[in-house]
C-alpha cells in the first residue's frame, strides 16, 4: 500500500501534521519509534499558553486553542480551559503587564488585569508578599503532557483518520521515481507520496549531516512535580515575575529593553530559571524550569540527570511564591527540546522529503496552529 504521506515522529509537530493531512482527506502513516510518545511533547508542563508568544506565533497559539477545543468535543484528552495568569511582583514586572495587556488588547486578544487584592482573591494559595498585580487570559488551556498526544494519536488511529505505528524506528528515507520508500529498524518498508520528519530532539539519527549544520540548539530543563496536595488550589496555569521578564511577548513591550535585572534573580537568571505551577486534575502541581543549552549533542553534554543544586534554586523561589509543604516533591526529571533561532527549523531534503523540528519552548501552545497552516501549503489549500 502507498500512503499519501508518512510523518516521522508522533510527537506534537508530527501529530498535528498527521491530523491536519486526514482533515484533508489524506492517507496518512505516523511512525513513532518508541511504544508510546515519550519525547518532549510528553515532558513538559502541558501550558498552552499563546499569551507568552511573540505576536508572529501567538496566531499559530491562538489557532491551537480552537483545535484543542474541537478535539476536546469528541473525547477527553485531557484538555482544560482554566486560563493563564502572569503575577507581577514589583514595579518592573507589573509595567511590563501593563504594556502587554494594552498590546494584547488592541489585538483583540483578551484578557484582564487584576489588582493585588482580586488575584488574592482568586488564588488564595499563593503568597501575598509576592504579588503586586495579575494578567490573566481566561481561553487559555492545559492539557496532561503525559497523556494528551498519546491519546490524540490514538485516537485518530481508532478512528481510522490515521494509521499510527509505535515501536517504528525509521532508519532511512530513500526517494524514489514515484515518492519515497521508509526503512525501518526491522528490515520492513513502507512507501508514501511524501514524508514528514519529525523527530524532536533526537534528530541526528536520520540526517546527520543536515542536523550539523542547522544551528539547532538542545534546551534541558529541570522539572519537578509535588505529590497530590488537596489543599491548594490553582486552577490556572501560573506564571510568575522571571517568566514576565523572560517570555517572548513581554519583549515586544516598551519597557522591555530598559529592563535592569534586580539583584534577588541574578543567580536564578544564570541558571535560566522561572518559575511556572500547574495543578493536575488529581491535585499535583508540575513546577519548574531552568534552562541549560548545548550543540545537537546537547543531551548527551548535558547529561539526563538533574542538578540538584538547580532544583534547589528553583524551590527556594517557589516556596518565595506559593506556600508548599515539606517534603512534597514526588518526582524530578530533566525535559530537552530541540530549538532554532527562526523559531522553528524547516528544510527541504529533497523534493517530496520535508524537515520540520526545533519549535523550541512552544510546542504544546502552537503546533496545533502551526502544523495546519504547514500541511495547507504542502497541499496548497
Ligand atoms: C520540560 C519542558 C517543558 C515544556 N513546557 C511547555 C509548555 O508548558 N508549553 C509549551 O507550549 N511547550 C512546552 N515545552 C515545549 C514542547 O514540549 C515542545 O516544543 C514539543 O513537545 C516539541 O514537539 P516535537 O513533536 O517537535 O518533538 P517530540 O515531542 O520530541 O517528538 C518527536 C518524536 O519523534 C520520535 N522519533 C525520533 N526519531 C525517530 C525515528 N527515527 N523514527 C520514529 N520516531 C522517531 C521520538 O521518539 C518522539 O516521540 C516544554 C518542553 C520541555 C522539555
């Protein structure tokens, strides 16, 4: 059997593009290597939060938000509009809130501004001293990175939109006269009209050469994730003053650019450190992150391990913001992405052989948005 199209990767990028070429009406083949998803796209904090993008890519965001919308109609994927709130901590951070929301605004993209009371208010649980004021994007989401990719793939595989192979190792892709044929780790081929590759982070296996020569960067960031605190309650994704001094949106602010960093963050900052909650249905909260950056070998110069020293750094703030009991943390675990300084890294191989990877930091926000717009120009829809 020949297959209109065969995307390589069943993470976010390959996913979405699998879903948006079966909305087409296309035959599609998802290869993933492993037996579930178990890449970034199932490492990270599950915030689809467009509200943190530049305003190139908050329109991909904002168009994932209708995706994961239409998909949450059909069946659970774990997906939960609870909104994003940004909590300003001084005067810099709450400036910078300001220009965003006025920004946001005039683009038609809502949100509220909530003063130190009304956010005490709505998030009882975080700390007082902290907070200054709050912006908050109630159409923002959450999803359960564990499971909300694995379940979109299987779903469409349930379906019949698309056939998903787990435990397909793709180790070559040839052109031939009439499209491409697929090799797997096991001997067996498969045969498309055209081929998506989307690897992720592990992308050195198929194209060596290319990934030299990319520019792409390895990201590995530390998280950590509370055991079920019934207690407290933050229904929101949360997202606090080093993140309003690091996301890509607040740099289109005015005052971004006169921005001095105070003391009490300069060791956070070294280590690429913010710090974001997000309360799971079964009450845990995933906190997080810092960032360590490296070459293609990036995971394997960074080691998978996380530093202890970092996580310590990244409690101490948290514990500043949100009272978290003693001894609360059930797991820790460093993430990695792939990352391009164009935002995203896309190269023709050849003709009919496509590379789409390095979306950096902002795969579960846009991917969905992204991937639509990318399979109508393939198809030139
Ligand atoms: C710790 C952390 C926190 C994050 N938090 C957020 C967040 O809150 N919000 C947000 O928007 N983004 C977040 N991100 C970013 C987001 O997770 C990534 O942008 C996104 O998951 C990248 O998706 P991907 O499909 O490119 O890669 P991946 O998810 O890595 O998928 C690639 C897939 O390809 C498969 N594969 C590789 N080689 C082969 C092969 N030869 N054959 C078959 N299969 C192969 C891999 O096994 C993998 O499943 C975070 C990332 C991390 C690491």
């Amino acid at each position: 059997m020949k297959y209109d199209l065969i995307v390589v990767g069943a993470g976010v990028l390959g996913t979405f593009h699998a879903y948006h070429a079966s909305r087409l009406g296309k035959n599609v083949l998802l290869l993933e290597k492993d037996e579930k998803q178990a890449g970034s796209s199932t490492q990270n904090f599950g915030q689809v939060v467009p509200s943190g993008l530049s305003s190139t890519w908050n329109k991909y965001g904002q168009r994932s938000l209708v995706h994961y919308l239409e998909l949450q109609q059909k069946a659970d994927f774990t997906i939960r509009q609870q909104g994003s709130v940004y909590i300003a901590s001084d005067d810099a951070e709450q400036e910078l809130l300001e220009e965003q929301r006025d920004i946001h605004a005039k683009a038609g993209y809502e949100n509220i501004m909530f003063s130190k009371k009304g956010i005490i208010e709505r998030f009882p649980d975080l700390n007082p001293d902290y907070i200054k004021s709050g912006l908050f994007y109630p159409q923002e989401l959450s999803v359960d990175p564990r499971q909300m990719v694995n379940r979109v793939s299987d779903y469409l595989n349930e379906m019949g939109r698309v056939h998903v192979r787990y435990n397909h190792k793709v180790m070559a892709i040839i052109r031939k006269m009439t499209g491409c044929e697929i090799e797997l780790e096991n001997g067996n081929t498969f045969r498309s009209e055209q081929v998506l590759v989307c690897c992720g982070y592990s992308f050195k296996t198929l194209y060596p050469a290319i990934f030299e020569k990319s520019n792409i960067k390895i990201s590995k960031l530390q998280m950590l994730k509370t055991k079920p605190l019934s207690n407290i309650k933050l229904k929101s994704n949360i997202l606090t003053g080093l993140t309003i001094r690091r996301y890509e949106s607040f740099e289109e602010c005015p005052s971004f650019a006169n921005l001095a960093t105070p003391e009490r963050y300069q060791k956070l900052k070294e280590n690429g450190i913010h710090i974001l909650f997000k309360q799971a249905d079964d009450g845990s909260i995933i906190i997080g992150d810092s960032h360590e950056y490296a070459g293609i070998d990036g995971v394997r110069e960074l080691g998978c391990q996380s530093n202890p020293e970092i996580d310590g750094l990244i409690m101490k703030e948290a514990r500043r913001i949100l009272n978290l009991p003693e001894d609360c943390i059930a797991e820790r675990w460093a993430g990695f992405y792939g990352q391009h300084e164009d935002d995203i890294f896309v190269h023709d191989v050849e003709k009919r052989i496509k590379i789409i990877t390095g979306i950096g930091g902002k795969g579960m926000t846009s991917a969905a948005g992204y991937a639509e717009e990318s399979i109508n120009s393939l198809y030139q829809v």
